[in-house]
C-alpha cells in the first residue's frame, strides 16, 4: 500500500530509463505497491546518487545506478562523489555485458593484428574524457600496448558510432549490446571481444586471450576492467536501509529479473537480462574497490589521468 521512489539518475529514453520503466511495473506486483520513476539527471548519475545516499532506510526508495561509472570515479577519487558505492545496499545487477571493440567499415582495421601495426594513434570516439566508452578503450590501449588517443566531445554512443561509420575516428570501445546494433546497420565492424570469453551475441568473434598470448599483468587490465564493466546497471538501497526491508527488495528484484516472461519480453524490446545477485554484486564490487592495492590504483589513474 505503500509508494516506492525508483529514481533514475539520467533523463527519459535512454538505457537506464528503458530498464527502470520495465522494471518498475513488475515491483510493484511483487511489493504491493505503487512504484513511481523518478528521473533525476545529472553529472552522469552523480547528483541523484549523492542525493540518494542520504535518503531515509524506510525501503521507499531504491535506484539504478551506473556501477561501471561510478565504481571508476571512486577509484579515482573524484571530489564530487559524496557516497562510497561500498557502503549502498544491493540488490541486483540487471544484465552482465561483454565489451569489444569496433573498427571504421572506411578503415582498413578489421583484425587486432591490424590496430598493433598501425603506423598512427587509433582514433578512439567517445562523449567525455572519463566516461565508460574513453575509459574502456585507454585501458585496453594499455594492456596490449596500443598506441591511441581518444576523441572526446561526442554528445552519447550514438553520435560516437555515426563518427565511426563516417571515419571521423577509428575505433569504439561499447558494449556486445550496442555492438550488435551498430554491426547490424553496417557502421562499424567487430574486431575482437575484450573479455575472456567471446560475447554470446557474437559466437564467431574471438575473445582478446584467443588472438594474443597474454601476460599476467596484461590480463590483470582485462580482468580489472571486466569486472568494473560487470557492474553495470546495479540496482541499490540507500546505506541505511535495515535488513528486513533490504532482504524484501532483493527478493522482489530477484523474482522480477529471473522471470522467464519478464526476461522474454525484455528480450523483445532489445534489453537483455543476465542477472546477477545482490551477494555477487557485493564481492564484485569489494574485488574492485576493496581488492586494488594502492599501487594497483596508481596505475589506472597513471593511465586514465596521465598521473599519479
């Protein structure tokens, strides 16, 4: 009989909206209530969650955050951040997504061979110099050594992979999703899948450990940067959420997300479901912020910020 907030850090239409908009109805049979979206844009998410972090633990709120964002700013110790993603209340991850990278169909990069050969910086397109398509793709520059540079000032993926198809840039770093759209419009080719296992929207397409032989640290970039990715679009309580009113949520959430009609109906809109529970995401998240020595840290603001 209650009213649940489901707050949306980002505006109506995008990837985080479709997804809270699907969900919401579905809660709301589970719950026994009425569960209201509530679009809070802002900083990528960041004003909401700030705001969000301070809420009341009654259990009538709960939001969608961009785990792989927000997870990234933490490790770089970004000054507007006033949460510790450690410390939310999970509940569940809507989908896990392999990345790759894309190549210009106007390029002559179609194998990762061919980017290594390159006699110039691959282009790589993205809308900000920290956002997940910049950060994804200068931490794969740097486990395989990969001369790059990211061209920022592209307004979404969208307008990044219409660059790409133009040859405005070389290359895009997104994930098996948007992979898929952009393949299917013939805008961009897939050269490889960065994770070590191939994407199962691309079966054909090899992973990275199957096109090169990789180090151990090589593949500690890979595995940093997988995890951070598997974040995703993480739904969570507020901090002080008891424990009660937290177990109620994540099994409203779980029993949503692993409906079978629910996750078929997702999967006719182009929105896929592969949930992860709230006790996985838990040690994801403590594998990335609470598992990266200070020197392990060091290293990705070296290569993300160009310092220590």
């Amino acid at each position: 009989g209650k009213t649940v907030r489901f707050i949306v850090g980002f505006g109506v239409g995008g990837g985080y909206d479709a997804y809270s908009r699907m969900i919401a109805p579905e809660l709301a049979k589970r719950l026994d209530a009425t569960v209201i979206v509530e679009n809070q844009p802002g900083a990528g998410g960041l004003n909401a969650l700030n705001r969000f972090s301070r809420a009341p633990g009654n259990g009538l709120q709960i939001t969608i955050v961009n785990g792989t964002g927000v997870a990234t700013q933490q490790i770089l110790g970004t000054k507007a951040l006033r949460f510790d993603l450690t410390k939310l209340k999970y509940l569940g991850i809507t989908d896990y997504s392999r990345w790759q990278i894309l190549a210009s169909p106007k390029s002559s990069y179609r194998t990762v061979q061919d980017l290594l050969n390159a006699k110039q910086p691959i282009r790589f397109g993205a809308s900000g110099k920290l956002d997940a398509l910049s950060v994804g793709g200068m931490m794969a520059c740097a486990a395989i050594s990969l001369k790059c540079q990211t061209i920022a000032g592209y307004k979404g993926s969208a307008q990044v992979s219409l660059a790409l198809a133009q040859g405005e840039v070389d290359a895009i770093y997104v994930s098996e999703t948007s992979s898929l759209k952009y393949a299917k419009a013939g805008s961009a080719v897939p050269v490889v899948t960065w994770n070590r296992k191939r994407s199962e929207l691309f079966p054909e397409l090899k992973a990275i450990p199957e096109v090169l032989s990789l180090k151990p640290d090589q593949l500690w970039w890979i595995d940093v940067r997988n995890t951070i990715e598997g974040l995703g679009r993480m739904l969570v309580a507020p901090p002080s959420t008891p424990k009660a009113r937290v177990d109620t949520l994540r099994a409203a959430v779980h029993s949503v997300l692993t409906n079978k009609a629910f996750v078929a109906e997702a999967k006719r809109r182009n929105r896929e479901i592969d949930y992860i529970d709230a006790a996985e995401a838990k040690r994801m998240v403590q594998r990335v912020l609470g598992g990266l020595t200070p020197q392990e840290k060091a290293r990705i603001k070296t290569v993300l910020l160009g310092k220590k």
